[in-house]
C-alpha cells in the first residue's frame, strides 16, 4: 500500500532486533521497549517509518496546530450532549450530565449500607470514586455574555453561506456551543464495564468482523488467549485493505484516546489544587506488549495510521481553504485574518510532509463492487458516530462525538478528491463544501492525534529506566 520512501528502522528497533549486551547476552527489556519495540521502522500497509513521522509533528507542526485550536474559532464546537442512546437504555442510572461511572446510587453495597445507617469501606471507596467522577465528567457549559453574542452572529454568518449538508444534531434545540479549552480531554473516572461495552459494540459489530472471531483481550469474555488472538489477526491480515484499514482507524482512535487519558491523569487532589500528569502504570496497562499479551503496541501502530489517514485529509483538502471566499469568519476581521494565514502555513507544511499515505488503492477495484464496500464504510462509520451518543460521561461524550466526526470528515475530504480539484474559484462551492462543524472537528481531531504522537515521545522517556 502507498508508495512512501521511509528511513533506517529507528534506535529501538535495531535494539529489539540486534539485541543490547555482549556476547549474544541481553539485559532486562526496558519498559520503554516493551510498549515500542514493534512500534519502529515502516508501518502496516504502507512503508511510511515512525521516526519520521515523530520529527514532522512534534517538531514542526504541533505548536502551530496547538495555537490554532485556541483561536476563537476553533475552541466553540456546537454539540447536542442529550441525545438518547439509540441501542440500549441501561446507561439512565448514570446517564446524568455529571455522573461519570455506574454505581453511583444503584450499587447494592452502598443500598446496604444506607439501610443499615452505615457504610463499608468498600461501600465508602464506591461512593468517594462516584463523586469524583461527577466532578471530573462535568462539562463546563458556562460562555461569557460576549461569546454567547459572537456565536449568534456567527450562526447568521453560516447560514447566510453555502452550507448545504448541515449535521441534524446541530439544528436540535438541545445544542448549545461548548467551549473546548475549558473542557480538555482527560482522565474523567469513566471505567469499567460501561466504558468497554462501547468499545465491544464498535469492534465486534462495526469492523466488518464475523461474530465467530473475537478481538484479543476482550474484558468481558473469558478465556481470550493466544491462539485466538492470532486468529484474530490472521483473519485481518485476509480482508481487503479498505476493510483493513477501516479497523485500524477504529483501533488508532481507541489508542489515541487512551494516549490522552494516560497523559493527563489526575495524580492528586488536595482542598487547594488538583495535579494532573502522566500515569505511567495506566499507559503500561494498555500500551505495554508483555501486559496485554502482545495487543498494546499494535495498538500504537495504528494510532500512527491514523495520523497518516488524517494527514492525508489535510493536504487534499488545501484547495478549499485557499480560495479568496474562504474565512474563518468571529467578526474580528484583523483576528480573522491572521487566523487564515495560519491555518494555511500549516496546510502547506501539512503538504510538504515527505512519506503521505497513497490511498489510491482505496476502491479501486470493480466499479460496482468498490460502490457498495464505500457505502458499507460510509454507514458503518456513521453507526459508530451514534454509538458515542451512549456513553455515559458527557465529558468523554463530548470528545468522543467531536473526534468521530472529525474522522468522518478526513474520509469524506479523501473520497471527493475531484470534487475539490473541480471547484470554482470564487463564489459557493456546491460540489464540496465543509460546515463550520466538520472544520472545527477535522482540526480538532487531528489536534488530539498529533498530541497523542507529542505524549508518546514523552512517555518513551519516562519508560526508559523503567524494566
């Protein structure tokens, strides 16, 4: 797949592969190379290598995106957080905006506890994990009077545009704009059985997976071993690249997510502050190849496809943000301006990037065939947009929400490649357009990925010393 000339196999790769001591005798892996040992050299379906990549973001675009994202425009995303569940209605127990796990009130230890007139200790560490999810899921809603003005004139700005494919979720009447800055993703105490049968949902329906193949360390099945994980795999190594690719997406955003939520962990909580930082032990857990059985840096892999996948988005869409028409309209026209020439300096370094992901390959075949596996793609992910609309914190809600449409954003900007080369000049594009939602997701999308590439680096480091 993709015809990317990549570099060497990277410093830790070489060391996975020559071994590290003398005499043919090897010390203790390190931490570091357990989670990253796979993660070096060229990666699945396309001969793009990581360290490249590594150098690309955190060195040349991450602090340009990152100042982006805190401009005006790209902070306020406009979401509906109370849409029901589509597909299962057991999340009303803690489906409330603040409440973040599942045992809140319903627990049978802490019903107990209440009738009897006192607590266990584990009825009390229950009930202490409860209020701390309720004020790390809350979603801080508040827009100064000023905002809250600007948005509305926005709003008559979009609508007086050539907006056509308004998202339905934003008309209802439940959206309201959510400041993202003050809404950072991270550790929310949202765990357990109710986070994971999100995941089960997504992998085991939406993958193009048959039920009699399970994923690899799934948590509420028993007796996942190793056998069924190369199963598992030798049955995704069979299907075609677009079916493929589809799960690796899916798998590169689960690990993103799981990047950010390691990285930005609560540490401590004193009456004065709260210390947020990286919890090594949680990114071991997830990311480590001894702990989960070889699945953590496969993980890590995709989470680089990913980036490539949305990298690609990027530069193909450039056409559309460099016509004269486009702005990145709040009403300040000097801040406007200048706005715009930063999104397209990091469009055209975007551009640049030496290795892009050649996905030409993508539907290429039979005409009729390569139609239905689009629309098969196109619904799949659309199913999988409606599942974030079960999950129980609405903080972890409102980035799982922005995230999927970003992705689905970078695929429709894949797919209308000669659209966007047919476009007019000047005046409304009908062919291919983008809403204000679909760009402050795509960038904000994006945004956590390259951040997720950032903490990566970071925490090979703190691994390094680690066995």
């Amino acid at each position: 797949m993709g015809r990317c000339w990549g570099f060497l196999i990277g410093f830790l790769g070489a060391a996975c592969l020559l071994g590290w001591g003398r005499g043919g005798q090897q010390p203790p892996e390190t931490a570091a190379q357990r989670c990253f040992c796979q993660v070096s050299g060229y990666l699945d379906d396309c001969t793009c290598d990581v360290e490249t990549i590594d150098k690309f973001n955190n060195y040349k675009l991450f602090p340009r995106l990152q100042k982006l994202l805190e401009s005006d425009y790209f902070r306020y995303y406009k979401v509906n957080l109370k849409r029901p569940c589509p597909f299962w209605n057991d999340i009303n127990q803690c489906g409330r905006r603040d409440c973040a796990v599942k045992p809140c009130q319903s627990n049978k230890v802490i019903l107990n506890g209440l009738k009897s007139g006192k607590y266990s200790e584990e009825a009390n560490n229950l009930i202490e994990e409860c209020e701390q999810a309720e004020r790390l899921g809350a979603v801080d809603e508040s827009l100064s009077e000023e905002t809250q003005k600007a948005v509305l004139q926005w709003t008559k700005h979009d609508d007086s545009s050539d907006n056509f494919c308004e998202a339905d979720d934003i008309q209802s009447p439940d959206a309201e704009y959510v400041d993202l800055l003050l809404n950072p993703e991270r550790y929310t105490g949202y765990k357990g059985p109710d986070a994971w049968k999100i995941w089960n949902v997504i992998y085991e329906e939406n993958c193009f997976k048959p039920q009699t193949i399970k994923r690899p360390l799934n948590p509420l099945a028993s007796g996942q071993g190793k056998s069924k994980e190369n199963t598992f795999y030798s049955w995704l190594e069979g299907l075609c690249v677009e079916k493929r690719a589809f799960y690796r997406l899916i798998s590169g955003l689960h690990a993103s997510i799981n990047v950010h939520l390691s990285a930005r962990y609560l540490l401590q909580e004193t009456w004065l502050e709260k210390k947020w930082g990286h919890n090594i032990t949680e990114f071991q857990q997830r990311f480590d190849g001894i702990l989960t059985e070889g699945e953590g840096p496969r993980r890590l892999k995709n989470l680089y496809f990913l980036y490539l996948i949305e990298l690609r988005a990027l530069s193909k869409v450039l056409p559309f943000f460099e016509r004269p028409d486009f702005q990145l309209f709040t009403g300040n026209k000097v801040q406007d301006a200048e706005n715009k020439i930063l999104l397209l300096d990091i469009l055209h370094e975007v551009k640049s990037f030496p290795l892009h992901f050649d996905e030409n390959s993508f539907f290429a075949g039979d005409k009729k065939e390569a139609n239905k596996l689009k629309e098969d793609f196109r619904l799949h992910f659309r199913n999988i947009s409606r599942i974030m609309d079960c999950v129980g914190c609405f903080k972890c809600r409102l980035w799982g929400k922005l995230q999927t449409q970003g992705l689905g954003t970078a695929l429709k900007i894949l797919f209308s490649e000669k659209l966007i080369a047919n476009m007019p000049e000047s005046g409304p594009s009908y062919e291919f357009h983008l809403t204000r939602q679909e760009i402050v997701s795509l960038f904000n999308a994006f945004g956590r990925i390259s951040t997720s590439v950032r903490e990566l680096e970071n925490f090979r480091n703190l691994l390094q010393n680690i066995h």
